[in-house]
C-alpha cells in the first residue's frame, strides 16, 4: 500500500507539473486531456479483463501478449492529444514538454502492471469481474443496449455473450442469462472448458425455474466438476444441489472436499463446517438416498 501511495504522488506530481508548463489554453487542453484520461481508463480496463481471462484459461498465452501488446500501445497513443496540445507552447523547453508527454502514459502503465488485480471487484479469485458486472443503475441499462446490438451482429463473440450473462444475471433476468450463457458456451470451445461457465449457466437456470438446482442445472454442475474435480464453486453448488435432493451425506462430502481449500481461520470455513455438520445430521435421521 506505501509503495501504491508513494506511485500515486508521483503520478499527480508529474501531471500538476504538465499543467504548470503546458500552453495557457486552459480550456481546450483541460478537454483534450480529459477525453484522453477516459480513453486510457477504459484500455487500463480492457487490460485487467485480459489478465483476468488468462487467469481463467480463457487466453492462451500467445493471444494474450499479442492483445496486451496492443492495448498498450493504444494507451500510449492516447498521449498524443494532450502531448500535441502542449507542443503548442514556446515559452518552455519543448524537452520538457516531451518528458511529461512521455512520462504520464508509460508511468500509468507500469502503475497498473505492478499493482493492477485482474480478479477486482471483491469477488473470489475464481470468479471473474468484468468492469460491466459493476456498473449500476442507468449504465448497467446502458451497456445491456449495447451488448446485445453487438451480439446481434456478432454472434460468436464468447466473451460478450458472457458480459451479457452477467448483466441479465445482475438485473434478475434468469432465462435471458442463461440462454446467453448457452450462446456462449456454443460460440467457444475455450469458454466450454471453463467450469465456472457452467456453473455460472447452472445458477441462472436453476434461478430461472424457481432457485432449484434438480435437472438440468445439477447436470452442468456435474460437467464443470468433470472439467475441475476441485473447482470451488461446483463443490459448493453440488453440495447444495445434493442438499435439495435430499441426499445430506453427498452434501456433506461435497462439502467437506471444498472445507480443504479455505483459510483455517476464515469466516466462510466456519459457516461451511456448520453446514456439513448440519447436513451430517439429517444424515443420521435419513435413508439414503437413491
């Protein structure tokens, strides 16, 4: 956290000494760099969305460096106004002015390289967070407009139909979700082999038919548990699938398997023990199950 503080100050210092010897058009230079900051926001994102597919096989590694590469290089460009605008100035060293143009992107870079977390957004490390699945209100709206048109025209890009998912998933639409979720298993084989996907799409189904996980919704959990024995999010949803079936001693096994890959002294660890032995109870009381 000092050394992300310390990164911050020198960042803001080299953007008050831009303004101190930058051209005295305040207005149009303050637009320009405004339009410039928002354009490298946004790549600065699409750069933690790339990370974060890697993290979750989504990207091999050779189309993640050649997208990386050029994301980056789209944030340097975005520079180029603000550096332009400063140009103008004839009063100061135009190896100043330079400097500064220079410095600002590639120090925003370096910034996010060192200390950028591609899981973001609070969720757990298997749980992806694109920057749409955290917008609210009218944006959330808004990008569900747009998602779609480009779905519309673009039906096999995977990953927006996954962005779209997660956006109908976020307003409460369950059947809209998972039928994009279907789209965008169908679109990519690398999506397929993602089991969070499938348990993504099993959540949405069982939402949409009531919050109940029997059918098909306990089959796509059993597939994404047959991509990754030990995925945390198939233990928990097969435990809880097993659970509604009545079948308290397949809850707690799946239960306990997921107990072995938390924090000994995490708060969800304690909350998961309380369940298997919740569910070790009714074991005791119950036939089992057929």
């Amino acid at each position: 956290m000092t050394a992300f503080v310390a990164a911050a100050v020198a960042l803001t210092l080299l953007a008050i000494g831009a303004v101190v010897f930058g051209p005295r058009r305040q207005r149009q230079e303050a637009s320009d760099v405004s339009q410039a900051r928002t354009s490298a926001a946004v790549l600065r994102q699409q750069l933690a969305d790339l990370e974060g597919e890697r993290a979750r096989g989504l990207l091999d590694e050779v189309e993640f460096v050649r997208s990386r590469e050029e994301l980056q290089r789209r944030l340097l460009a975005e520079s180029v106004p603000a550096a332009a605008v400063a140009a103008q100035s004839g009063r100061r060293p135009r190896r100043v002015l330079l400097v500064y143009a220079a410095a600002l992107p590639v120090a925003a870079v370096l910034l996010y390289l060192q200390f950028g977390h591609p899981q973001l957004l609070g969720a757990p490390s298997d749980e992806p967070l694109l920057a749409a699945s955290d917008a609210a209100g009218e944006d959330v709206d808004k990008l569900l407009v747009q998602l779609e048109a480009h779905v519309a025209a673009t039906p096999n890009d995977a990953r927006a139909w996954v962005m779209l998912a997660r956006l109908r998933m976020q307003r409460d639409q369950f059947a809209p979700a998972a039928l994009a979720y279907q789209r965008a298993l169908e679109a990519s084989a690398k999506v397929a082999r993602d089991p969070l996907i499938w348990c993504e799409y099993a959540d949405a189904l069982g939402m949409a038919q009531g919050a109940r996980l029997a059918g098909k919704p306990r089959a796509l959990i059993d597939k994404a548990l047959a991509l990754d024995a030990a995925h945390p999010r198939a233990l928990e949803m097969a435990g809880s699938a097993a659970y509604e079936a009545g079948d308290f001693r397949g809850a707690a096994g799946y239960w306990q398997q997921l107990l072995t890959l938390l924090p000994a002294d995490s708060a969800e660890r304690a909350e998961l023990a309380a369940a298997i032995a919740r569910a070790e109870r009714r074991a005791k009381f119950s036939l089992p199950a057929s």
